[in-house]
C-alpha cells in the first residue's frame, strides 16, 4: 500500500513542484498567470487577449510528469517535426509524446496566426483617414524612433542583434508584428516579448496621456482640426493594391503580413465580398486570437521565463513605447508648427499602430481640454500608418538579421 501510494504521490503534478529544480518558477508563472485574470477580467486592460495569453502559461506552468503540454526546444531552431510526429526520446530514454500547444505553436512558427489576424485588423480598418490626408505617415514613422532606440540599447546590454530586433519590436505597439518577427529571429524570448507587447498597448490609457501633456502646451491640445475631404471609394479599393505593389516590390520579406492586412482592407472596401469581410472580421478573427494567444501564452514556462533578461526585456518595451509616442508627437509638433496651428499635435501619438486604442486616447485627451473638440477620426490616420509601419520595421529587421 505505500508503495502505491509513493507511486501516485511521485506521479503527480504536486510533487514536481518539489521534485523539479524549477518547480517554484513554475509555481511563479502560475500566481502571474492569475494576477493576468484578475487584469483581463476585473480592469479590461485588453481582455480578448490577455485571458487566452494568461491561461495558456497556466497551462503550461501546471506539472506534467513524463511530458508536457509544449516544447519550446522543438521549436528554437527548425520545426522538430519527427517530435510532433511522435518520435521524440529525450537523453533519459523516455519516449516523449507532443502536447496540445505543441501543434497549435506550429501556427505561430509558420507565421499564420500572425498574418490572419492581420487580415482581420485590414478587414476593420478604414484607411480614408490615412488617404485623405497623406501627411499622417510621417506621424507613423515618426512612432518608429521606439523600435530603433530599443534595438540600440539592447545591443549595448548584451543582447544578439536577432533578440535586440525582437525586443525593438515592442516599440511599434502590435502584438501580431512582435510575434511574427519574434518567432523568427529570437523564438526564446517569444513569452516575454509578447506579454510585453500585449500588456504595454492594454496600458496606452495610462502610458501615454503623461507624455502628450509633457510634449505639448495646452494651447496645443485645444486645437481643433478642420474636416478632412471626402475619400472616394476608387480611391479605398486603390490604395491597398498599390501599397502592396509598391512596398513588396522593394522590400520582400514585408509581404505576408502586409499582404494580408491589404488583403483584408480590400475585402471591406471592394463592396463584392461583404460575406468574406464578416467572416474576416468576427469569426476568423475570433477563432485565430484564442489560438494565438494560448500558444503564445504557453511559451513563458517558469525556467525560460524568470531571467534577468525578461525584467531587461520588460524595461526595453516601456521605453521603447514611451519614445515610440515621443516620435510621434514631435513629428506632430513640427506639423503643428507647418500648419500654422491647423493640426493638433496629440494625433501624433497615435502613430503607433494600437489600433484604434491609441486614437481614441489621443482623442479623450484633447476632448478634456476643449470639450468642443473631436479627434478621432484624424488620429485615425496616424494611427493606421503606424500599422503598415510597424509591418515595414518588421520587415527590415527580418531581411537584415534572419
């Protein structure tokens, strides 16, 4: 009877949490795993995500004897696809099967979870703020001075330039282009990276109103913009055909997730193909996200997760957020200043692509100081060409360090 009872006692999730070296690690994950539920369910701070991200590391942090839900070492390199095929015997001689998060992280490695959403995100952008108004990407790429700082900075502290590009990633605010680029160049610091991405954009309400208050005067923030000219439907259906020609014809790599966020846009634009719009927008959309966040969620494992590198990590995505809304603001100052005070600088802020978060933020604040005044639809402008701007630094680094 003891011997059976030591057998259950030794076979079961409790006991690794004493047996394993790093079980208290994993025991961490799990308590930060619930302090995400209590963040999702009780504040908001972007629910659809961070409730799939959260349970998918509890998941993988609960003790599996003889296996596990995920490998993340199957997936470092190339796809261990004799692993996911049941092949797999570890150094002890154990006979390893694959775990759930195992097949569905083939969606985050291959790159299709990333762009289907991306898909998603064309099918529920309306660019016409963005066409009406040509100059708001250069409050997009000013937004992109986060990424470029972040990578600096993370060379200097030790990182490989394939983790520093990762890490600058976060500074464009959008959690598909992070994991996209992450899952290529530095897939070990994906969890990390992610939860970074994720719970900095879920934050915009509270990171960025401080520093368009330091980058502007009141002055500044009551500026009401004049409505902009109507966009013509040729021009929509235009518009993300000639971005895909021109920016894939002269930087390649760009082109699945760019191509599929025009590919979506065209879907709501065309006026023909309002079933596959829908779909786009609500159930694929739906569909793909608790996929990709479960995935991604299971790869902040205890032992790969609880590193000095990931606090680093954490402290880059803030900096490189917090400069990524400077960028955009002094861009928007300096078009203050062109316009002659016709342009209201807080839009800049929205030139990083946390769509349509960062707008409405921009928004709120200039409504507080001129009640009178609307923002959001020409933040919207900015706030779309940080998108396709994020997708083109994702491309730059892919095509200079993969």
């Amino acid at each position: 009877m003891l011997e059976v009872l030591q057998n259950l006692w030794e076979t079961s999730g409790i006991a690794q949490f004493f047996i394993t070296a790093d079980g208290w690690k994993n025991a961490v994950m799990i308590v930060l795993a619930c302090v995400l539920f209590y963040l999702a369910i009780k504040k908001e701070f972007e629910p659809l995500l961070l409730l799939p991200i959260a349970f998918g590391m509890l998941l993988t942090n609960l003790p599996w004897p003889g296996g596990g839900i995920f490998h993340p070492e199957w997936f470092n390199g190339e796809i261990n696809w004799a692993a996911l095929g049941g092949q797999y015997v570890n150094e002890a001689g154990q006979h390893i099967d694959p775990g759930l998060f195992d097949f569905l992280y083939v969606g985050v490695k291959m790159d299709i979870f990333p762009c289907l959403i991306f898909m998603a995100v064309g099918a529920m952008t309306d660019f016409g703020p963005l066409i009406s108004r040509p100059s708001s990407f250069f409050m997009g790429a000013g937004a992109q001075f986060g990424i470029s700082f972040a990578f600096v900075v993370a060379i200097l502290l030790g990182f490989s330039p394939e983790g520093a590009a990762s890490i600058g990633i976060i500074g464009g605010a959008d959690g598909p282009t992070a994991i996209y680029l992450t899952s290529k160049l530095a897939p070990e610091l994906l969890g990390a990276i992610a939860i970074a991405a994720y719970s900095y954009m879920a934050l915009i309400p509270m990171i960025q109103p401080p520093i368009m208050k330091l980058m502007t005067t009141k002055k500044m923030r009551q500026v009401k913009m004049e409505q902009t000219r109507p966009v013509s439907n040729v021009e929509k259906i235009c518009f993300p055909v000639i971005v895909t020609i021109v920016c894939v014809l002269i930087l390649p790599s760009v082109a699945p997730l760019l191509g599929c966020l025009m590919l979506g846009n065209l879907f709501r634009v065309s006026g023909v193909t309002e079933r596959l719009s829908d779909t786009t927008q609500n159930a694929l959309c739906n569909i793909v996200t608790v996929f990709l966040g479960t995935s991604v969620g299971a790869t902040a494992i205890g032992a790969n997760f609880l590193k000095l590198e990931t606090l680093l990590i954490i402290g880059l995505g803030l900096a490189a957020f917090a400069l990524a809304t400077v960028g955009g603001l002094i861009i928007g100052d300096i078009m203050y200043f062109l316009s002659k005070g016709k342009i209201n600088p807080l839009i800049g802020a929205a030139g990083v692509s946390a769509v349509p978060m960062a707008a409405r933020v921009a928004s709120k604040v200039g409504q507080k100081e001129n009640p009178s005044n609307f923002l959001l639809m020409h933040a919207m402008g900015p706030n779309v060409a940080g998108v396709i701007g994020s997708a083109i630094a994702a491309g730059v680094l892919l095509s200079l360090f993969s």
